[in-house]
C-alpha cells in the first residue's frame, strides 16, 4: 500500500519541476534581453568628459542617461553631439531620462530619443515635450530595467527542502553526537573526582577596595611628582655695542714705507679726480605781444571817502583779485567824499600785456564787472580809494612770442650748476667701481665722501652769445667743472671696527651681529703736505647675554633658575626670571597644562634659548 501511495506523489513532483524549470528559463530570457541596457545617473554639474567616463566601461550597447532639471550637459546641443559621436565610436546607443525641457528640444533635434520612466511592461516610456506638466519627476526604473550583472545568484533548479525535512534527516545525527558528548562528560567528571585540586577563596570585597584605593593614590603622588614638566622660553637681553676708533688714511705714494710695517689704525688711501660735463635745455619764459595780440579796454568807476580830492598820475595801476593789472591814460581828479556818499569819477583803462605775475593777459582781460584796487597805495589806504567795473572789459587778443629774457639766462646758469654738483659725486664713484673691476673684486674700493671729502672746483658755465632777447621758445647752456676725491680698502676699515667692536663687548655676552651699514665718520684733519686724512669711524652691533648650558657662565645661570623655581607658582617664577638682568623675555609651557607650579625636581625643568630681538 505505502509503494502505491509514493508513486503519484513522484508524478506530481516531475510535473512541478517541468513548471519551474520553464519559468526559470522565461526569467533567464528577460534577464538576458534586459542585460543588453544599462542606467547611468548623470550629476546637475557633470561636464561631457565626466559624463562619457561613465559609460565607456559600460559592456552594454544600448545605455540609457537620467538627468536631472538644469544639467549643464543640457546647455549646449554642442554637448549632445559630442556625447553622442564618442559613444556611436564604441558602439554604443544612448537615451536621456529626464524632465528638462530645454535637454528634451536638443535631444530630439539630434534623434536621441527621451523617456521619463518605466511603464508596466518593463519598457521606458516616451515623454511628451509637448506637456505643461510641472508636476512631471522622473521616476526610478523599474527593477526589471535596471542591468543585471553576469556574475549576480541564479534560481537553484533542485527541489527545495523544507525545515521539517532537514530536521528529520539530520535528527539521527544528531542523537549520536548528544550521546557521545554525555559519555565524555561522565569520564571528564569521574577524573576530576579521583584528582582533586586547591580551591581558590574569594577575598573580602572591603579589603579588595581598599587596596585598589591605596594604589591610586601612590599612584597619583608618583605621576604628580614625577611626571609633570615645564620648558621654560629664554629670550636673552640683548643692547646696541656703539664703539668709536680714529682712524688715519695715508696716501699710497707718500707714506708707503710707513704703510708697509702695517700700523695700527692706518689704512692706505688713493687720489682720483674727474671732470664732469653737463649740458641743459632751459625753456624760454619772457613773453610778449605779437602783432596780432592786443589788450582788452573799458570803463572804470573811482570810489573816494576821504575828505579831499584825490589826484591820480597817468599810468596808475588798477588791479584784481586775480592780478589783472588795467592803466589809467591821462591825470584823473577824484573828488572827496560828500554828504551824499563818497566822490566818483569814471576813467577809461587799458589792460597791460602781463599781469602781476608775469603771465600775458591777454583774453584773460576780458572779465565782467568788478572791483579794483590801487597796489601803489599802502594797506590802510585801499579800502578809501578803490574802483569798481559795470560792464565787462572787451578786446583782449592772446598772441605772443617767446624770447629769452634775463631771468631765463640765469636760471640756465644756475640750473647748470646744481646739475653738474650733483653729477660729480655719482662720475667718482663710477671711476672707484671701475678701479675695484681691475682688481678683479678681490678689494672693494668706497669713496670717502662727506663734508669736505669731495673738492669741487670752479665751475665754468658757457652760454651762446647773443642770446638774451632772441625769439625762441628753449636754448642750451653748458657748463664743466673738475672734482676729486680719495678712496680707499672698505674691507680694511671694517676689519679695525669689528675689532674694536668685539674688544668692547662685555665678556658675559656675545656678539650677535654687526651692522655694516651703520658705518659713519667724521673727518677732523686734513693733511695734504703729508697726505693724511684722519677721521673718527663709528660703527654698530648688537650683544646679548651669553646663556649657553655648554659653556660655564650659562650653565651657572640655569642651574641658578633651577634652584630658585622649583616647586613655585608659576606666575612668581616668570616674576622672578623677568627681574634677572640676564633675560629680557620669558614664557613657561607646563605639563600637563593644568599643572599650577613649577615641579620640584630639577631634572623635569627644561630651558629653550631663543635668539634676542634686534635693536636698532
């Protein structure tokens, strides 16, 4: 009976595996046809090199693009071309997925076709371009849609088991191993009894406690005294070392016997001597009228308020504000001042050619009404005789020639002069640069120079005969003069300073710098019948305290800060190291930062010596 119960069971069976195998071999057909596409996200910023560095690795032929709203690949058709030729060059067929409608335009222009999702077959939709639609997303495609990688799990094409039967063919196994396990149990134990062994305690919980306590504080008391640590910033004092030396400069030829036995503060000294040239071009300022210029004329109103009449010359200036001076012709009268107001008379006026300045007036003449005053009278006076204009002046022509005049010669001559002073200097020191050449730069040769250094000769200015009143708008004037001076070794004076400088300086401190260009001198003889110049040299340097632990004073002084910090707040050790003569600055980092002192055994005390600040 059982044999014929098993047998319609296993028909049924075959007849459920058929189904399934059929289904499955539908699913593989979909993947298949599916596997030929492939989705890529395109970034709202993604360029056509990013965008295109997707799909290149992508094995399939058909892959379809969802772009967001705005995407910059959507900017240009330019883009779409570009994409689609590249991807057409491996093979490749390219769809947009998206909702922007500028991207939808350029896309159809170039036969790209563009969806918007996936319908219920599996398949994308085509969008409409033609639709108002702001609602519109793009949705995500369907799983169905979505690539299915070669490599991803199959459906198992054997029957499955269901939990009962696993259980019921693995139940006997499992019965033997229980046995086993409980047979090796018992053995274990048996052992165990015939070899007993020491039982361990539990210790008093207080006592546990306690102990654990006192370990914490030893523990703190050794990382308190031990481990804390500062490092304490030294920034030595540091002061300018000025020292003054009088030195001589010995003409080569006439001292070289006494120049040859090297004396002390004596260097050797040469004589050079130029002479300099300099040519100018001065523009003429002397103006006058043309005969195509004239002077602007009109009327004129003289106010006086005195009590007498009051006489005026011809040619009696009027001027303005601005300089313009205007001329009376003939004598004129102004009567005194009445009860009626002040006496007036009106004059005719001429403006001159230049006004108070010197400047030609010209149209400048033609001014409206104004007021007027004498310049020939005094201050006080002014203000009681004066002129006013009711009509604007007219006829004023600008048209003038250039000449020279006699302030224009001498402001040549004088111009000729200061250019050839100031020349002289910079051609000696053109001729010492090209001494120290010849010797190939071994010796730096230097110009003494200063008050006196220098000696400057006549200078002889030559301007063209027949010059002044000439009609011409600029002239040359030319001008030379000689000059001399002494040079000497640069290097050699430096040396006599620096060894000055170092014999000066404290034997507690260090010579930090010297400052070459605070060279100075002052000459106080000169000799020529010997040809000896003496001069006073200064120069300048900076010195500090020496605090160096290799060398004894420095470590004298630390082992000092030592002793003295230990164990102290760590504000009054800054105090206390502040008030050294020896510092000028101090800083102190502890560790741990929230230490408060300084910690009390020497060895955890460490210095760092910075360099001291210049001063100038």
């Amino acid at each position: 009976m059982a044999e014929k119960k098993q047998k319609p069971v296993k028909k049924e069976t075959k007849k459920k595996k058929v189904v399934k195998k059929t289904k499955e071999e539908t699913s593989e057909k979909v993947s298949e046809l599916i596997s030929r596409k492939k989705v890529v996200y395109a970034e709202i910023d993604d360029e056509v090199t990013s965008l295109f560095d997707k799909i290149k690795p992508i094995s399939a032929k058909h892959v379809y693009i969802v772009a967001p709203k705005r995407a910059i690949i959507f900017q240009s058709i330019v883009n779409l071309k570009i994409l689609q030729r590249k991807s057409q060059d491996l093979g490749k067929k390219v769809y947009f997925i998206t909702n922007d409608k500028n991207g939808i335009y350029l896309a159809q222009q170039l036969g790209i076709p563009v969806y918007d999702k996936a319908n219920s077959e599996g398949k994308p939709s085509l969008f409409s371009a033609e639709s108002e639609d702001d609602k519109l997303r793009i949705t995500p495609l369907r799983a169905t849609v979505n690539s299915l990688d070669e490599t991803a799990p199959s459906r198992m094409k054997e029957k499955k088991l269901s939990i009962s039967e696993i259980l019921k063919k693995n139940k006997g196994k499992n019965a033997l191993k229980v046995k086993k396990m409980d047979n090796a149990l018992s053995v274990k134990n048996a052992k165990k009894k015939k070899n007993p062994k020491f039982v361990l305690v539990a210790p008093n919980r207080h006592a546990l406690i306690g102990l654990i306590s006192v370990s914490m504080v030893i523990l703190l008391v050794i990382v308190y005294i031990a481990l804390p640590g500062v490092t304490v910033h030294l920034v030595p004092s540091a002061s300018v070392l000025e020292k003054s030396v009088n030195i001589t400069l010995a003409d080569f030829e006439k001292n070289r016997a006494e120049l040859e036995i090297h004396p002390q503060h004596m260097i050797a000294s040469y004589p050079i001597d130029v002479t300099v040239t300099e040519t100018v071009t001065h523009q003429t300022t002397g103006k006058k009228f043309s005969d195509k210029g004239s002077n602007s004329s009109g009327k004129l109103t003289i106010y006086n308020s005195t009590n007498i009449e009051w006489p005026l010359i011809p040619r009696t200036r009027f001027q303005t504000d601005e300089g313009i001076v205007f001329r009376i012709a003939d004598y004129a009268y102004v009567p005194a001042a009445s009860n009626d107001g002040p006496g007036t008379v009106e004059v005719f006026v001429t403006a001159d050619q230049v006004d108070a300045y010197e400047a030609v007036i010209g149209e400048r003449g033609n001014i409206g009404p104004s007021t007027f005053f004498l310049p020939g009278l005094k201050e006080s006076s002014r203000s009681k005789i004066y002129a006013k204009s009711s009509e604007t002046m007219t006829g004023g022509v600008t048209d003038f020639v250039s000449f020279v005049s006699d302030v224009d010669i001498e402001a040549a001559e004088t111009r000729v002069k200061e250019e050839l002073l100031k020349k002289a200097v910079g051609e000696l020191d053109i001729a010492v640069a090209q001494k120290t050449d010849l010797l190939g730069g071994s010796t730096t040769f230097t110009l003494l120079d200063g008050d006196g250094a220098v000696r400057v000769g006549e200078v002889s200015v030559e301007v063209p005969q027949g010059i002044e009143g000439r009609e011409v708008s600029e002239f040359t004037v030319s001008g030379e003069v000689h000059v001399s001076g002494v040079y000497y070794d640069r290097d050699a004076m430096l040396e006599i300073l620096k060894n000055e400088l170092l014999l000066k300086k404290s034997p507690q401190k260090e010579l930090l710098r010297i400052n070459e260009d605070s060279t100075s001198y002052r000459i106080f003889d000169w000799d020529d019948f010997e040809g000896k110049i003496k001069l006073t040299a200064n120069i300048k340097g900076i010195e500090q305290f020496e605090i160096d632990p290799d060398k004894e004073n420095g470590e004298r002084l630390l082992n000092k800060i030592r002793e003295h910090i230990g164990g102290m707040d760590i504000d009054n050790a800054k105090q206390f190291i502040q008030n050294l003569p020896e510092i000028n600055k101090v800083e102190i980092e502890s560790w741990p930062a929230w230490a408060p002192t300084i910690p009390n055994l020497p060895e955890n005390i460490e210095f760092e010596i910075k360099e001291a600040i210049t001063v100038q």
